[in-house]
C-alpha cells in the first residue's frame, strides 16, 4: 500500500516529495517507537549514496596514489595515465558530493579526456603483454 504523505520521512528520493510505503514495523535492538528509526515512520534506508559516496572517493583516490606510485618508482607510462583517470573522478565525485557540479558541457570534456587517457593506458598494458608474448613459443 502506498500513500502519499508531506514530510521527508521514508522518501526514497532526495526532493521530499514523500511517497512513504506502508510496512510492518522494524524490529531493531535499542530502538523504541518514539525514534526515528523505528517502524513505519523509519528513515532506516538512510541517504545511502551519501553515505557510500565519501567511501568510494577514498578508494579512487588510492588508486590514483598507487597509479602514480607505479609511474614513478616503477617508470611505467601507464601508470600516469590511470593515474590522470582516476583523478578525474576524484574531482567529478567531489563536485558531486557537494553539489558544485559543473556544465554538462565541461563534464563531456573533462570525461572524454579520463576515456581517453585510460584507453592510452590499456592500450600500453596490451602492447607489453604483446610483447611478452612474442618471445614466447
């Protein structure tokens, strides 16, 4: 059963538009109905991009540490390459997590440049793996 409803509890998008669905209550240790997790009137979802957004930049940003960690004490081009890439995401998820996005147009470009800054990078990774490959019978 769905209703509609004013109010920013149970939404399942960001805009509180409310649509809240009608379930039985949450069983949580701890919780009693007075809080705002408990039950029908649960935000218990959370904003989970908000949540997993920070996480995920963190991670790209070690990628892009150890990209630039093999570029220099491995001297291996394709290390700046992903390296760029991932630096690239960085700047759009913080944007992004802060609501400062820039234009579409400016995105376009910028992601163009992260594509084809991978793409030099896998076609580095497949050019030395050719390479091995040679030398082999």
């Amino acid at each position: 059963m769905v209703e509609s409803r004013a109010g920013c509890e149970n939404l399942f998008i960001t805009t509180c538009t409310a649509v809240r669905i009608s379930r039985p209550p949450i069983s949580v240790p701890g919780l009693t109905p007075e809080d705002n997790f408990y039950g029908n009137d649960a935000c218990f979802f959370m904003d989970l991009p908000q949540f997993l957004q920070p996480i995920s930049i963190l991670i790209e940003v070690v990628i892009c540490v150890l990209c630039l960690f093999i570029a220099v004490k491995n001297k291996q081009k394709f290390g700046w390459f992903i390296a760029l890439t991932f630096g690239i995401y960085v700047l759009y998820d913080l944007s992004a997590y802060t609501r400062t996005l820039l234009s579409a147009e400016v995105m376009a470009l910028v992601f163009l440049v992260a594509s084809l800054s991978m793409l030099s990078a896998v076609w580095m990774l497949f050019r030395g793996y050719e390479a091995e490959c040679e030398g082999q019978p």
